[in-house]
C-alpha cells in the first residue's frame, strides 16, 4: 500500500479471502485466534478503501465484494464476527456512483424474511440497516426517516426514531412509538422493558405520578440490573417510597411484600423485610426457608436481635450440609460453615456438632482432618 501497488495488494487480499475458510477449518477455535486473522484481513481491506484508488481498481474492488457478499461467503461461521456483512459495509463505502448504489441496493433487496427464523430475521434487519447506512450516502434525512418509520418493526429502527423524538422534545411521539413497541415485542421481555424505560422517561418528564408508580413496580420486579442500573430494583423501590405518600405506604409495602411472595421471588422479599427493618418477619421467613445462603446474608440485625434462634437455624443447616458431604471440598465447605457459626456467636453448638461429625462411622480422615484445623 505504501508503494501503491494496487494490483499487488488487491491480490494479496483476494487470494487471502480465498483461503479464509480453509483457515477456519485448520483446527479448534474456541479462543478465536483463527477468527481473528481473518478479521485482520477485513482490516486490510477497510484501509485500501480509505486511499485514493485507480478508478479500475476500485471498480474492481467493489466488484469482489459484492460478489462475495451475494455469495454469502464466510456466512454463517460465527454471529461475533458478521464478516458477510463486512463485505457489504466495504460495498458500501465503495458506491460512489448511482450505477453502483443501484447495484447494492438491488443485492441488500434479495434479503427476505422467511417464516419465523430467527437467522432469516436477523438477516433482513442486518440489510434493512444497511440500507439505511447507503441511504446516508445517497439520500435525504427525511428519506432515511420515513424509511425507518416505514421498517418500525425493525428494534434499532425504533430506538433511532425514538432518540430523534425525544432529542427534539417531542413526548407524545416517543411515547406512541414506546407503547407500539411493547404490543409489537411483546415476545421479547429485553426489547418490552427498553420501550418501558422510554415510557418512564416521559412520565418522570411530565410528572405523572400515577404512571411513574406503575412502571416503578414494573421495572421493581421485572428490571435487569445489567441492561440498565437505573432501573435496578433498588432504585425502583426508592423511586416508589419517594412517590406515594406516608398515609399510603404501609398499604403499597405490604401489596409489594405479597406480590414478592406470590412470585416467590426472596431477593426482593428479604430487600423489602430490611429495607422497612420487617425483623420479626425476616425471622420467621428464613424459619421457613432455613436455606445455607439465605442465612448467611441474614442482616446482623437479625442475627443479633434473634441469635439463639439464628445460630440453631444455621447450624442444623451445617448438619445437613455434613449428612450430604462425601469428598474433601464438601467437607472443607462444612468447614467454613462452622467457622461460621463460631463467628455468629455459635461455638457451643459447633463444638457439638464437631463432635457428632468424628464420631461417625465408618471414619472419614479426611472429614477429621479438615474438622481438626478449626480453631
């Protein structure tokens, strides 16, 4: 490239392309070290495309990659790459002319959706977005828009759409299209809860409480704390307390507390029972639930306030770990459970349950062993 030898690199990468998939299947890769180098490739070739290039060269260039692409080559090998679709984004860059955006128009067109496959779906909104990405190139924004607003259906489509709504403060739009998303996605939980964040982004704005309460006890117990930490339950619950009046709390704590317990869901029950320092029911749910983990993250308000009921809770807990132990790592975990309960103020009831475990039969070294190193 250096010495602009066009021809020298043009069949440097062609004949490399050539060989990709001989590559891929030279072995295992699970780490991506094979992937890669083709990726190296691409690169190459994303860089020849920004010179200032022959006519001839570059109509050949454009020529190969499209082709390519129509091919389908290297499709299909593995989603983290795309590199099908990296032959159209170099296609792309490539049409300069109308003669070819005709032709990269005409092969983006061939894409159809076929039944319910999720691949064939992929597939369409991939051509469907790059459609748009030539459309910046040869078009008009309002052309791209109306497009957008045309292939709605298409989830980035409907986030742009919704970024141009609110950027141009027009709340009505982003909530119609908001609302149209979650019927129109109502399969995919992820896509309904990013609509839903938009709807309360434009309830907070107008200040409708009614609103702001329904979807904080939505996002409360439906929110993903890794898509977006705004909408974590924490936040939620702090976001709902600060909504509802004192004469009506007690009334909204306790329908969470139900709703919490019909979904069985003890995260949010146990986070509801300490964030309104509930003690008296926290006991007694863990009395129910005596599960190893759930003690453990018992607040030490609980621990304290109702320890000889605590400490008799976890350490029947050890018992049955040390019933279900049979190899040296579970008996170092009962280990750990013990010292546990010495830590929480147990040492009378782990001594006895020390005990109980050496004197089982047939003798267990390694049990004996592991018991002898708490101290």
């Amino acid at each position: 490239m250096e010495n602009k030898k066009w021809d020298v690199v043009f069949a440097l990468l062609s004949g490399f392309a050539d060989s990709a998939e001989e590559i891929l299947n030279c072995g295992d890769d699970s780490n991506g070290n094979l992937g890669s180098i083709i990726s190296d490739c691409f690169e190459k070739w994303d860089i020849l495309t920004q010179q200032k290039l022959p006519h001839e060269i570059e109509s050949k260039i454009f020529n190969f990659v499209l082709t390519r692409f129509k091919n389908k080559d290297l499709d299909g090998w593995d989603w983290k790459w795309d590199w099908k679709w990296d032959w159209m984004g170099i296609a792309i860059k490539l049409a300069n002319t109308q003669e070819r955006q005709n032709s990269v128009f005409a092969a983006l067109d061939e894409i159809k959706p076929t039944g319910d496959n999720w691949n064939s779906k992929y597939a369409y909104n991939k051509a469907r977005s790059y459609r748009v990405k030539l459309m910046a190139r040869c078009g008009t924004p309002e052309e791209q828009r109306k497009f957008m607003y045309d292939n709605v259906d298409n989830s980035d489509f409907r986030k742009q759409l919704l970024q141009m709504a609110w950027d141009e403060g027009d709340l009505d739009e982003v909530l119609k299209l908001a609302q149209q998303g979650i019927i129109a996605d109502a399969r995919y939980a992820g896509l309904v809860n990013d609509w839903k964040t938009w709807e309360m982004d434009v309830y907070r704005k107008k200040n409708d409480v009614d609103n702001i309460l329904r979807l904080a006890r939505y996002f409360f117990f439906n929110g993903n704390l890794w898509r977006n930490k705004d909408y974590s339950y924490t936040n939620m619950y702090s976001l709902i307390k600060s909504n509802v009046s004192k004469e009506d709390w007690t009334k909204w704590r306790d329908s969470l507390i139900e709703e919490a317990i019909d979904k069985q869901n003890r995260n949010i029950l146990t986070y509801i029972f300490t964030q309104e320092e509930m003690w008296d029911r926290y006991i007694n749910y863990i009395k129910k639930n005596p599960d190893q983990y759930l003690l453990e993250d018992t607040p030490k308000a609980v621990r304290n306030l109702y320890q000889d009921e605590f400490i008799k809770l976890y350490g029947n807990c050890a018992r049955q770990h040390f019933q279900n132990a049979s190899n040296r790592d579970a008996y170092q975990d009962g280990a750990n459970m013990l010292r546990k309960l010495i830590e929480y103020g147990g040492k009378k009831e782990a001594d006895v349950i020390i005990e109980e475990q050496k004197a089982r039969r047939p003798r267990r070294p390694a049990l004996i062993e592991e018991l002898s190193k708490i101290k």
